[in-house]
C-alpha cells in the first residue's frame, strides 16, 4: 500500500479515536487532506482510496492540478486555506467548494461579485488571526462577529463558519477555544481547526474540520509552503 494512503487510514483512526473521546461523532469531524505542493500523480492514490475532502492554500497552483482529478471524480469538495488576493477572486469562485480564508473588506466584496456573475457559490469561512501575529492573515478576534455580520448585511455573503492558523510557538488549545467562543458570538456553526501536530486537541476543542497536510503526504520539500 502506498504510504500516502496508509497514512489517510491512520490519521482517519486518530480523528475518530479523539472524536468519541470528546463526547463527540466521528463523522462530526471532517477531513480535509491538505496536498499543496504534491502533484497529481501523488494525490490520485488518496483519491482513489475514499478520501474527496483537500486543500490548497494557493490559487494558481490549485489550478495547474485539480481540474482533471475534479473532472474524474465530480464529488471531490476542495478548500482554500491560504491566502485570497482580491485579483484571484474570479479563479478561486470558479475551482473551489469552499473559501476558507475570507478575512477583509474587499475580498468580501470581490467574492460577493465573483458569486453573483458565475452563480457558483463556494460555502465560505472567516479566518480569524486569533495570535494577532502581524506576518499573518485573519482578521482580529475582536472584530471577528461584526466582520461576519457585514459579510451577510453588507455583501449577501452566507459565512459558514471560522478557521485559525495558531502560532507555531504556542500551545494551541487557547486559540482553539478563542475561536470556539467567537463562532458562538457571530452565530456560525463551523469551526476549521487543527492540522498535523494538533488536531486531535483540535477535535477536544470543538473543530468540525481539520487540515491535515504531512501527516499523510509526508514532509514537503517547502516546509514554509
Ligand atoms: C499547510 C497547511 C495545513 C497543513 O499543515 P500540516 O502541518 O502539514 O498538516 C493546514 N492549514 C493551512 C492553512 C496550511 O497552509
């Protein structure tokens, strides 16, 4: 077997272990496969053995692999997890299912219009940089809800839930919790958190997804990817 799939297995086995810990479904918790920087050949096999939930945290990279694996297999759900530039909007409406990374004004604005020319509507997250760490994306924690709430009143944007990235140095339970609270503040049910050396505590915390990325395609040649 492929490492890559022994891998999926493993982690799908630790996700339902840390769901039924925390009082909670297995199939509460769901997994987004993050292959950024592998190629297709390398994520056909984890296609191929159930898995259709993956993410990519670049726009044009995305694009150069996932229309044919799309193609191939319809149900495949793919997120952005990585930064939105304004002038990608029209790109990323197009070839995602879900836009993890909404965390301005005029990304908001640009989604809004993106959405209301193709009439495709990818389900949408706020990031929220709940470190207030000044090289990171999100939008601060205490203008998390008022963010949502002009997402919905100013742009017509449905936001589904709230997604955080905790610094690398930090325990990240606090942020998880942060985030947690502000979901429940700005009145939106979904809560993307948690990757490879976190998830689990993630699960504790309430997350409805996490994104796991070496865990199960291994180290990536551009750690900082
Ligand atoms: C790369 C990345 C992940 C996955 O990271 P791993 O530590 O490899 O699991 C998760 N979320 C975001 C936003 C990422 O950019």
């Amino acid at each position: 077997m492929n490492d890559a799939v022994r891998n999926l297995t493993m982690v799908r086995d630790r996700i339902a272990d840390a769901a039924r810990e925390a009082g909670r479904k297995p199939k509460d918790v769901a997994l987004v496969a993050v292959s950024k920087t592998f190629g297709a050949d390398e994520i056909r096999p984890v296609v191929e053995a159930g898995q259709r939930v993956f993410g990519e945290n670049r726009v044009q990279e995305a694009q150069g692999k996932w229309p044919g694996l799309k193609d191939a297999y319809p149900d495949i759900e793919l997120h952005l997890i990585g930064p939105l530039q304004s002038n990608k909007a029209r790109e990323a409406v197009a070839l995602f299912d879900v836009i993890e990374t909404v965390d301005r004004e005029k990304i908001a604005g640009a989604l809004a219009a993106e959405i209301a020319k193709q009439g495709r509507r990818p389900r949408l997250y706020v990031q929220v940089n709940t470190g207030l760490e000044p090289q990171k994306a999100g939008i601060d924690p205490r203008e998390a809800a008022a963010f949502v709430a002009r997402c919905r009143e100013v742009h017509g944007l449905e936001i589904e839930g709230l997604m955080c990235i905790p610094p690398v140095d930090e325990n990240p339970g606090p942020h998880f919790g942060l985030l947690e609270k502000l979901a429940g503040e700005a009145g939106v049910e979904k809560l993307s958190m948690g990757m490879s050396g976190d998830y689990e505590t993630a699960i504790a915390f309430g997350a409805t997804s996490v994104r796991v990325g070496s865990a199960i395609f291994g180290s990536r040649a551009y750690p900082g990817a």
